[in-house]
C-alpha cells in the first residue's frame, strides 16, 4: 500500500473512531477500514461473550472462579466491555467500558475473530 492510499485509509477510520497516537501496519488499516465499512450489517447490536473457570489458591486454600466477559458492538462504531468475576470464596468484581479509539477496536477484533 503506498503513502497515499494508507493515508486516505486513516483519514476515514479517523472520521468514525479515535485514531490520536495510534500506529497501523497496512493490514491493520485495511482490517479497521472493512470493519467500519460492514459495522451496520455485521456487527451493531451484536454481542459475543467469553466465559472461564478455574481453581485459584490463597492463604486461605483453594477456592473456585469464574469470570466472563461480553462484548457488545455499540449503536456507533465501539465496544462495550462487560466484565464479571466470582468465586466462591465470595469475591466479585463487575466493570465496563466502552472502546472507541483504533488501536482498542482493532486488539479486541483480533481477540474475538
């Protein structure tokens, strides 16, 4: 890809999501640029969601947890982030947020597909 074409590809992903101090090879624009292009059909409203369980240890011994995560594509292009953590020592952690500049779009787009 030369100078040119990568820098029309940034000016667009930059007209939909925050670009400021992010870094692309030529697939990573190319990966973000499909994506934006697909968003309405492929991805808004959609979620997926990864669950783990496991054993941990403590002072106080063994204990159980269990943790997901649920990725929701936003009404805009973004993620939102849903975290959830418990076991059964009666520790829980819930959290969100919503990703809307490139770099994290694009690390959680790696992550899921």
């Amino acid at each position: 890809m030369d100078k040119s074409e990568k820098k029309r590809l940034r000016s667009r992903i930059g007209e939909r999501l925050d670009i400021s101090h992010t870094r692309m090879s030529d697939d990573d624009a190319l990966m973000l640029d499909r994506f934006l292009d697909s968003y309405e059909t492929d991805y808004k409203g959609k979620s997926r969601t990864k669950s783990a369980s496991g054993v941990g240890f403590s002072s106080d011994g063994r204990y159980r947890y269990k943790e997901s995560t649920t990725y929701t594509f936003t009404d805009e292009p973004g993620v939102r982030v849903d975290y959830s953590y418990h076991d059964d020592d009666g520790d829980s952690e819930s959290r969100s947020q919503t990703v809307t500049d490139a770099r994290g779009v694009l690390d959680i787009l790696k992550k899921l597909f």
